[in-house]
C-alpha cells in the first residue's frame, strides 16, 4: 500500500529578485512498511523534500498524496492534526523542552492537543521500554546525554503512533557509537512495529539500515534503488 506518493512536485524559494528552483519534478511512491534514505549533496534539496512530503511546508506546484489525502486540499486546522496523529518529525537537534521531564516531553503532543495524558498511561511505559528510558522518566534533558535526548525526541514522534516517521538527519549530531544505536532502534521500529521510515541522512552506512535509498541531485531524483541484502545491516 502506498502511504505517500509525491507527484511532479516543484519548489521555488522566492528572496526579492532571486528565484531558487529547489525541487523539480519530483515523483516518488513510499509503500507502507518502506524505510527509505534521501541522500545527495548539501543543498540538493533533502529537507526541503522531507518537509514537503510532511506537509511542513506547500510545494510551489505539484501534489503530495498521504494515503487517500491530498494534502494541498487540506485545510489548516485539519493539516495540525493529520500531521499530530499521521506524522511524526525527528530532527538533528532533538527540540527537547529543558525543563520538562522524560515523560512530560514525550507526552508534550497529546497534551497540546488537549487530551487527557492519562489515557496514554500503558503507550508510554511501552514506548520507554523500547527506548530503553523507564529509568530515566523523571529526569530533565540536561541530566541526559545527546543519545539519550534524541531517544525522547523518537518517542515523542511515536506516542501518537503515527503512520510515518521523518527524520532529517537524526544522528547527524552524535558520536558514531551512539549513532548505530540510535539507527538500530529505528530499524527496530521499522520492523517492530511495520512504521514507515523516510529519513534524510549523509551517511552511506546508517543508509543501509533502510530498505531504499533516493539519490538527489540538484533538486531531482537521480536514483532510488533497494538496499539490496548482501548490504543491508541488520541489528
Ligand atoms: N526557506 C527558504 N528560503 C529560501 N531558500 C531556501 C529555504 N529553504 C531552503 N532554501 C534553499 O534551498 C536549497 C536546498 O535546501 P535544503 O535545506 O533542502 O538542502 P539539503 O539538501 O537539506 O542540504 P543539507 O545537506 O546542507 O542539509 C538551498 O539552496 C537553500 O538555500
Ligand atoms: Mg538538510
């Protein structure tokens, strides 16, 4: 099933007189259970591409599909909520609140949304379980180390238990030991529980976690080939 389909999308930043052609025509399919790797040169487009498909941001022309949905149709108070409870975002730096705890981070979406926390009592225990965290629930993110925070940052992106998971550049900011964790517990999502993975990553290595890797170039898709097993890593 296909969960996200881009179709001749085109972005073009607009600064006074200068118009920048960012994303040109690009047409890309993501079928459920996918852990796709967007790579390519800095300034390609990678995050531009990411934001796009995650409804972040609106493409110049062009549609992104999410399941039955076009998101250029949506309208705003809907898009805050498709992408709360079908989309989840994990970034370089992990946009943790400082002086929240553990729990209360992860737990930060729900609560923004006006709902009752307690009702995700049982998710929560779960989700820390996975990320290895349940005794580390009361701390504050400056008790924590950088692995440690972006563990947080991933379970905040699955306490809604989304659909899809982006992730610009999510271990772009850790040492290469903390970095294979962090990549194992993705692939460990990805498999566990069959979410669909896109992230944006300028690693060859943390790219063979996934299941294809989508080459940019200059705004266009130049390549998207499977990893194929003999180079696949798998935990
Ligand atoms: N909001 C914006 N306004 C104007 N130009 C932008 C904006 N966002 C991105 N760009 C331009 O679009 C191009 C692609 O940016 P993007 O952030 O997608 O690159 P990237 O492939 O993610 O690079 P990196 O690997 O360095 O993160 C760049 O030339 C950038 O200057
Ligand atoms: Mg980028």
């Amino acid at each position: 099933m296909k969960v996200i389909e881009a179709i001749n999308l085109n972005k073009k930043f607009i600064n006074g007189k200068e118009e920048t052609h960012v994303l040109k025509d690009i047409n890309l399919s993501i079928h459920q259970g996918e852990f796709v790797s967007i790579m390519g040169p800095s300034g390609s487009g990678k995050s531009t591409l990411l934001y796009l498909l995650g409804g972040l941001d609106a493409p110049t022309s062009g549609s992104v599909m999410l399941e039955d949905t076009d998101l250029s149709k949506v309208k705003q108070k809907q898009m805050s909520k498709l992408r709360r409870s079908k989309i989840g975002f994990v970034f370089q730096f992990y946009n943790l609140v400082p002086n929240l705890s553990v729990e209360d981070n992860i737990l930060l979406p729900i609560i923004l949304d006006g709902e009752n926390p307690k009702k995700y009592e049982a998710a929560l225990t779960d989700i820390l379980e996975t990320i290895g965290l349940t005794d580390k629930r009361k701390l504050t993110p400056r008790e924590l180390s950088g692995g440690q925070q972006q563990r947080v940052a991933i379970a905040r992106a699955l306490v809604f238990d989304p659909d899809i998971i982006f992730l610009d550049e999510p271990i772009g900011n850790l040492d290469s030991k903390t970095g294979k964790e962090i990549m194992q517990l993705f692939q460990t999502i990805n498999l566990k529980y069959n979410k669909t993975l896109v992230q944006v990553t300028h690693s060859a290595k943390s790219a063979k976690y996934g299941t294809s890797i989508v080459r940019l170039v200059d705004g266009q898709i130049v390549e998207h080939i499977d990893v194929c097993e003999e180079e696949s890593i798998t935990a």
